[in-house]
C-alpha cells in the first residue's frame, strides 16, 4: 500500500513508488525481512507513507498504529532530555561524569587481566566528560562487540539486560567496578554511554526517565505512542520482532503477543529501550527540524539543536578513522558524531547522495531515520530485524530518497 499525499512539488511520485518495489521484491517476497514501513517527509508535509508485510506471523498487514522496538533510536531522545538540563544549568557538557554519578570516580584503562584473574588498570589521561557520552567517547563498550575481555565482562555481568536483571542505579555500580577499554577521548566506541546518560537524566531531574520523557518531551510532543513499557490496551499493535541466525535464517526473537516489552523493565535504557510508531518519531524528528519547537511547545533551543547536530569528534575526524570497532568500515568514512546523532560531514566521502549537516541513526532491529536540514527531509524507517547490518537497505533507501527529488 503506497500513500502519496497531493501538493508536493519536490518529489516525483513515481520514483517514490519505486521504492517500494524495490523494498517488496529484494527483502519481502525474498522473506528477509517481516515487514516495512516507509515514511518520507518534508517537514511537517507527509510525501510517502508505506506499509508492506504482517506485523505478526500469520496476522494482518502492518499499519500506520503498529508499534516497533526502535533500539538505539531511543539514543536522540535521550540527549535531548540531558540537554533540556543543560540548558537549565544543571549540568555542562565538560561537567565530568563522576561529579553526578560517583560510583565512576574510580575508573581506570585496561592494562590486561579479566576472565580468570582481576583485571589490571591504569589511571586515565583525562576524566569521562559528559559530552563523551554523548559521543561515545566515553571508553564504554558494549557485550555484543565480541573483541575484548571488558565487553566478555560486561556479558557475564548481563550488563545490558534490561527486563530482569539490574535496575539502572545497579547497571551504573556495577560499571564503575569495570575498566574502560581506553582513556575518554581517544577513540569512538559505540557503547552503553548513553544509557549512563539516561541514569544522569535521572539523577539530576530526580525523576525516573520513563516519566521524565512522558512529561517533558512526549506529551507537549503529542507522541502518545512512544514509550518503554507497551501499555496492556496497546499490545495488540505491537509487531513481532526477528533475529538472522547464521545457518537458521530469521528467527523469532520477541512475540508481539508475548512480548518482554509488555512488562516494565528493571533498566530504564536510555540506549535503547523505547517502543514507538513512525508518526511518533517523525513529530520527534520535526522538533529537531524546525529548531527544538513543534506546534507551540519548545523543547530545546535552536542554538542547542545546532550545537547538537555539529560534528564533536577530536579534531574534526569521523568514524572511519576514530572507530576502531563497530563503524568502522569505509562507509562511513565523512559521517562524524554530535551529541546523540551521525553526523554527515563530508557527502562526496560517503558515497551516496546527501547534505553536509544532515544527521541521523538507527536501531539495532534495522529502524533508521534521518533528518536533511538543506532539503527539509525527514524519513522514519520501521521495520524488526536484528542485526542491523545484515543488509544495506539504509543506504538503498537514502539514495531512492534523493534521487526522488524534483
């Protein structure tokens, strides 16, 4: 099903169309994805809006109410909630982390160790700041990245499980007993820093981050749908979520149905918690458009949205250069990272078609959105496949975007 609203000049209806041919016939009638969901849009002007696919097995076609896990969608959320405290004073952006949460106040480099014997450190070059957790320069990590003893540390702690195991307040202590795989600011490792954000968020407002979002950024948003916890009258559109198996295919990884996302979370996580609908996320993604403001409520300032959406990397370099795990890859050679997004810095060095300051990100079940402030375009991907990389309909999908415009 395509819509294509009337009275938009800038983009060629039939190569929108297109896209969706593409997305049906490499990766649905292929059976490797579920289902997806196509939102284009330029501002607050809905150009395309597409479903394709059941959103459970067996079940009906996914609709403008299905609900998605976005993952690390949830990560722009949360840095905007810390920036709403740093506008009020509350924190700096070179406020080191410890300050707020002490149980960081003794954390040291990995110099060797692990697994079978204590771990052995050495003193930092320089404190964990806030902003390297914005930019995950924080010398996190995460268990899934597989290369190290810490994140092998961080999987025997369960670290990240979020429904029944720690609560944030116990995520947060138990982190501070491990090393960092490096001295904050000398590499990009995308990590749990922003999770530690969220807990910071709640530290500093002294309110629980579920709440803190629903009072502060969803409710003046009119995002009703966005939440950690599906509410039980909502479950019902809460769309199966699969993982790729090596040697299996796709696997089921969470029923709608029965899903853990219908229970409250022990873990609040900042990093990758939310539930949402691409409606939700495009009122979100707008607020960001049009300078921290949607329909009278402001959220942010324009200049924090700039600040924001500014590459921070040390000395101006992306993530093909500072990453020296996930992200590392080519492509992403001209991407940098602000304050809770990708950063596009350099187009021709990306290799497909985009904007020098566009910004974007995705989550680990293949969701994705970007926002192009030169253009105004604005697109929210929806779709529940882990891992994310397994196939580059991201990069399909942004070049069909823009080879679309009039």
């Amino acid at each position: 099903m395509r819509s294509v609203q009337p009275g938009q000049p800038h983009f060629d209806a039939g190569r929108l169309a297109r896209i969706d041919a593409l997305v049906k016939e490499r990766y649905l009638d292929s059976g490797l994805l579920p289902h997806a969901q196509l939102l284009i849009a330029r501002g607050a002007d809905i150009a395309h809006f597409s479903n394709q696919g059941a959103a459970r097995e067996g079940g009906p076609p996914v609709d403008e109410s299905s609900l998605f896990r976005i993952a690390s969608m949830t990560k722009p959320v949360t840095s905007i909630a810390f920036m709403m405290l740093v506008e009020e004073g509350k924190v700096a952006l070179d406020t080191p982390v410890h300050h707020v949460l002490p149980e960081f106040a003794n954390l040291g480099v990995y110099a060797g160790g692990g697994v079978d014997v204590p771990f052995q450190t050495t003193p930092l070059d320089q404190p964990m700041r806030m902003v390297d957790l914005l930019r995950h320069t924080s010398g996190l990590t995460y268990s899934f990245q597989y290369r190290s003893n810490v994140d092998a540390a961080y999987r025997a702690g369960k670290i990240e499980r979020w429904h029944g195991h720690l609560t944030s307040a116990e995520f947060v202590a138990e982190l501070g007993k491990l090393p960092l795989e490096f001295s904050p600011g000398a590499e990009w490792n995308y990590s749990v820093s922003t999770d530690v954000l969220g807990f910071v968020v709640e530290r500093l407002s002294g309110m629980p981050l579920d709440r803190f979002f629903k009072e502060r950024i969803f409710d003046p948003l009119g995002m009703h749908d966005t939440f950690f916890q599906v509410p039980a009258d909502k479950v019902h559109r809460l769309t199966d979520c699969w993982t790729l198996v090596p040697g299996k295919g796709r696997v089921m990884y969470d029923r709608g149905a029965e899903s853990a996302w219908s229970n409250a979370p022990r873990q609040l996580s900042g990093g990758g918690g939310l539930v949402s609908t691409a409606r939700d996320y495009h009122r979100f993604a707008l607020m960001c458009l049009d300078g921290g403001t949607l329909d009278g409520a402001r959220i942010v300032s324009r200049k924090t949205i700039e600040l924001m959406t500014q590459n921070h990397l040390p000395g101006g370099s992306d993530l093909a250069t500072m990453s020296k795990s996930m992200f590392s890859e080519t492509t992403n050679a001209g991407v940098g990272f602000g304050l809770g997004f990708a950063v596009n810095i350099d187009p021709a060095k990306t290799l497909i078609p985009g904007s020098k300051g566009e910004y974007y990100w995705g989550g680990m079940f293949s969701t994705a959105f970007f926002i192009d402030p030169v253009e105004r375009i604005i697109m929210v991907f929806m779709t529940q496949l882990s891992p994310s990389s397994a196939y580059p309909i991201r990069r399909e999908l942004k070049t069909m975007i823009y080879s679309a415009l009039n």
